[in-house]
C-alpha cells in the first residue's frame, strides 16, 4: 500500500517501509473520539479503536465537539492569530489559567509565568535555557564577589592592615603555582587562574535512565535512549544519567562534580583562602511517570529523594510533564499525585485539544529572569488560536471541580482491572501492568527463547510490540503501539471517554493475543 504513496516517496521512506512490513502502512481519513477511519483495499471504511490516543496528546479524544466548536468560532470571527510583537491576550489567559491550575493542584502560593513554544521538545529545552541562565548569573555574581574579596585582600595588603596566611600557598590549586615568597600577587593570580578554569567548566544536567525528554539538539542529549542521542553526543549538553532505583548515587555524582571558586578572606589581620561551591548542576530533568521509556512511575520516596537533592545543591527540578501531564494521569499534573513539587514544569501534548500545536515551560516566579523572554522567542510560539484552544482545554479539565480527572482515575481502574484480569490468566505472557490513570503500560514476558522463529526473531530486533501493533490492526481492528524506548510494552492512552465496550473489545482482542503468543500459533501474527 505504502510504495506508492507520496508520504513513502517524499517524506520517510524508511518509516514508509516499516509501516509497510508490520502492515500499519493505512493512511486514516477521519476521527472522532476514541476511533480513527481508514479504507481498505476495497475502499469501504474501517474503524479503529484508536488506544494510542495521539502518543497521549488526545485526552479529551479526537475532534472533541466542544473544542473543534471552540476552533470554528475563533476562525469564523476571523481572529489575529499572528499578531507577534503586541500584547498577546490569550497567551496572557493561558498562563494564567495554567498559572491558577499549578497552584491549585500544589497549593504553592507562588505564581508560575509560561513561555510558550511549539512542541514539547522546545518547551523542555526552554526550561534548560532558562534553568542555564539562572546558573551563569548566579556564577557571574559568585565570581564577581570573589573578584571584589581579591580586591579588598591586595588593598589590606598595601596598606600594611594584612599579611598572607602561609596556610594560603598550601592549598592543592595553588601549591605549584604560587609559594610565600610571591606574597599577595602571586597567590591572588594562582588563585584567578584557578576561578578561570572554574568558570569554564561545561555545567552539568542530571536525568534518569531511561528517560525520555525530546529529540531536538539540546532535548535529545537528555534522552536515555543511545538509538536516538548517540549519534548527536558530540553536539552539546553535558548530562549523567542516574538509575530510578538507585538515587543514594546522587550524592556521589554531586561529590564527583564539585567544582570550588577560591575566595580571599580577610580577618584577624590575615589573608586566607576559601573554598566556595560553584554551581556546575543546572537542572535535573524528571518525568513524573516515565512514558517512552517503557512506563516506569516515580515514587513517593524518589521523588522526595530528588527534591531534596536538588535543594541541597541548589539545583533547579524540572518536570517534565509531557506526557504524563493535562489529566493523563488523573491529575492536572501527575507530579502532585506524589506530592513532589517542580521549580519548572514542560506541557504538551494533550494542551493543544488535539487540534492545535503548542506546548508551554513554566518557572516559579521568583526564579523567572527578566530578560530571558527578550532573548527567546518562536514565531509561531503563542499564536492566538493554539493558545485559545489551550485555554479552553484548561477549562475543560479544570471544570466542576475535576470531574475529568476523577473520570480518567475511574477510567484507568477499569482499563488496569481488565488488564491484571488478563495477566492473571496469561503470567507466562504478560509481565507487568504499569502506569498511571490512563497512561497504561503491558510488558510482555521476553520472547528470547520460543520455540517459533518469528518470535525469536522479533525479541531480537527488540521489535515484538510492533509485529503485535500490526496484528492487532489488521485481525482486531484496534491501534496500538510500543512505547518509543521499549519494544516489549504496549502503550494505552485512549481518551478519557473510553467506554466499557471498548475496554472489553480491548479485553477480547488481547485475550486472543495472548493465547496466539502462549501456543506460539504465530501464522495469525504474520498472515494478512
Ligand atoms: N517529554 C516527554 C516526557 C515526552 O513524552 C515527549 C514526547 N513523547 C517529549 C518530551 C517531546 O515532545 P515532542 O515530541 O512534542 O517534541
């Protein structure tokens, strides 16, 4: 089917080809909550479930009434949608709407102010730029203020008020370049030359294995993922990837890392040295439930585990909310459900309704550095009818007190009540059920050492949740995918609409999934 298709022919001819092997090679028509329409060979309409949901960006479903209604009036009233450099009024109701849902959500008093980009990717790395930002400042000022200590040590000096503490020459950074007999100049340059070399230093980012944080320049060296980072590791960003499991290595990451500014003290009549911290970590990039990389949520404990760490050193947090965030979880933000409390947030994904492209960083208020919105900047970041729309899924998510939050929690029970049903039943098949709300993972057992060679030769190639998506397409009519890192889970994200029916239509397709896998019958997974 796809051979001739100019998405194949002109855009990816690769992912054309893959599409093509695994038989998800359909190009859909229409859609509507939680259903997408294509036609087959004959040219009749199909639907299908759709429980990919956008890679978790249609939590109010495809074509929501309300918000394509929203959509036409704002086009039907002929609204300034790209009315750059003015007074942006509904980016300015944006960000307080999502302001007032932050701050409800955590109940901290502080206002968040938004920038707002295109693309989840970019709000991640507006939040690296803004966090770097605050750390070069605060570098700027530490050195400044060591600059001025020097100052004050070689005027005490002249003026006989002060002489070198001898212990001064003994420290490692100026020992070798620098001995008593230089007296104040020459420690105080031994001492430049080291703040020098300290200031160079390329900061540091802290992420979690298995992380995934976007695939532009700056985001994708922040994914876990070599597949996609390897190749562009030379091109940026220092990051230390740290275990979920495993956070008591922090401690040891920071101790690795100290870098120290040497300052002059001047008391009692002496010039001492002192070591003051430099700050090297600008952000730890987290992900409240981790999605692509095979969904892994954080816990209570870590995540108190990362907050802490990250005041101790005085290191900014960012969460990373995606994906997990705009109700996915049953929660504003999926964070709150585990009481951990961001200096940053990313959203996407679900904030544009479906319809629109926007996504939006926020950063505390008291930590927002004036100029960073005169240095950084989109043009089609903000446009008033993605904002608009934005706006109007806050609403919606934010209105009688929830209700769709409490209805993705029930939602998600249900879904994740069918899916432990299924994994009693088939413990030689399905592993683990994990997630969030409606952020559902199904791991399934590796299939190393079957007996049948095609799925030997799919837990390889680490492709057999993809032969699975395609069977599963063209016998059951239902769309579904792996998660982006992890080959083996099944990602579900359907909207927060999902019906009964639906679930139980998943229930039979995966039932019959499972005793295809558990009889290796895998003629039905490969015949057309
Ligand atoms: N962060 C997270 C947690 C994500 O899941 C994704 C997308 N899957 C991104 C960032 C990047 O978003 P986008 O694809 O819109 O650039």
């Amino acid at each position: 089917m796809s051979a001739d298709s100019p998405f194949t022919e002109f855009v990816q001819p690769q992912m054309g080809r893959v599409l093509t092997a695994l038989g998800l090679d359909v190009e859909y028509e229409r859609a509507e909550g939680n259903t997408l329409h294509h036609r087959d060979d004959q040219g009749e309409p199909v639907p299908v479930l759709d429980l990919m949901g956008g890679y978790g960006s249609l939590i109010f479903g495809h074509n929501h009434p309300e918000i394509v209604a929203h959509a036409k009036e704002l086009l039907d009233q002929n609204r300034a949608v790209h009315a750059q450099f003015s007074l942006r009024g509904e980016a300015g109701r944006l960000g307080a709407a999502l302001s007032d849902a932050v701050r409800r959500e955590t109940s901290v008093k502080e206002p968040y102010l938004a920038t707002f980009g295109n693309s989840g990717a970019e709000a991640v790395e507006a939040a690296v730029k803004h966090a770097e930002l605050v750390r070069v400042r605060r570098a700027a000022a530490l050195a400044d203020e060591t600059a001025a200590h020097a100052e004050a040590a070689r005027e005490a000096v002249r003026r006989g008020a002060a002489v070198v503490d001898p212990d001064a020459f003994q420290l490692p950074a100026v020992q070798g370049h620098a001995a008593p007999a230089d007296g104040i100049e020459g420690l105080l340059s031994a001492v430049g030359a080291h703040n020098a070399a300290a200031l160079a230093t390329r900061p540091l980012f802290l992420a979690l294995e298995r992380s995934f944080h976007g695939k532009l320049v700056g985001s994708v060296q922040l994914t876990y993922n070599s597949g996609f980072r390897a190749p562009f590791q030379n091109l940026g960003t220092r990051v230390r990837f740290v275990p979920m499991d495993r956070l008591e290595l922090l401690d040891r990451i920071a101790e690795d890392e100290r870098v120290v500014l040497l300052d002059t003290e001047v008391a009692d009549g002496q010039v001492r040295v002192v070591e003051r911290d430099f700050p090297v970590i600008t952000a730890f990039l987290v992900e409240p439930v981790q999605g692509e990389g095979g969904i892994h949520a954080l816990t209570t404990e870590a995540g108190r585990a990362i907050r802490l760490f990250c005041n101790r050193v005085g290191t900014a947090l960012i969460i990373d909310e995606v994906q997990s965030g705009m109700g996915r979880c049953g929660a504003f933000l999926a964070s709150s459900l585990i009481g951990l409390r961001g200096d940053y947030y990313t959203l996407s994904k679900s904030l544009g309704g479906g319809l629109a492209k926007i996504s939006a960083m926020l950063v505390r208020r008291s930590l927002y550095q004036g100029e960073f919105d005169l240095i950084h900047s989109s043009t089609f970041a903000m446009d008033d009818f993605s904002s608009s729309v934005a706006r109007k899924v806050v609403e919606m998510l934010e209105a009688d007190d929830g209700a769709v939050y409490r209805q993705v929690t029930e939602r998600g029970e249900r879904l994740a009540g069918m899916l432990a049903d299924l994994r009693s039943a088939y413990p030689d098949i399905i592993e683990d059920i994990r997630g969030k709300g409606l952020f559902l993972g199904v791991q399934l057992r590796d299939q190393g050492t079957a007996r049948s060679m095609v799925l030997r030769g799919s837990a390889y190639t680490g492709s057999l949740g993809y032969l699975l998506s395609g069977y599963l397409l063209r016998q059951e009519r239902i769309r579904i995918a792996p998660t982006g890192s992890a080959g083996n889970v099944l990602r579900i994200q359907p909207s927060a609409y999902i019906t009964d029916v639906e679930i139980e239509k998943l229930r039979g397709a995966l039932d019959r999934l499972c005793r295809i896998l558990r009889y290796e019958d895998t003629l039905h997974l490969v015949h057309p």
